[in-house]
C-alpha cells in the first residue's frame, strides 16, 4: 500500500486530510486548494440542504 500523501495539483505542496461533517477531504494548507474524492461533494451538498 502506498503511504505517501498526495501532492497539491495547484502549488505541489503535500496536502493534509481534515474532516468535516462526516467527508474527508485532502486539504492544501499553502494555497488552501481542496481535493475531494468521488461522491464527497454529494455528501456535503446534501449536508447544505
């Protein structure tokens, strides 16, 4: 299994995973770019409604 982080698309900084609500999400703490996984952005607009 790989145990590297992922890597910011934007800036290439390595990203940090924060939850909220219930979704984790990759989180870029230099540019503050967010990375959601398939079916997180669903999850939290359905929070929203």
């Amino acid at each position: 299994m790989d145990s590297k982080k992922p890597r910011c698309p934007k800036c290439s900084t390595e990203m940090s995973k924060i939850t909220r609500h219930g979704v984790t999400i990759d989180k870029c703490m230099k540019c503050k770019g967010l990375w959601l996984d398939k079916g997180e952005m669903e999850k939290l607009l359905k929070l929203g409604k």
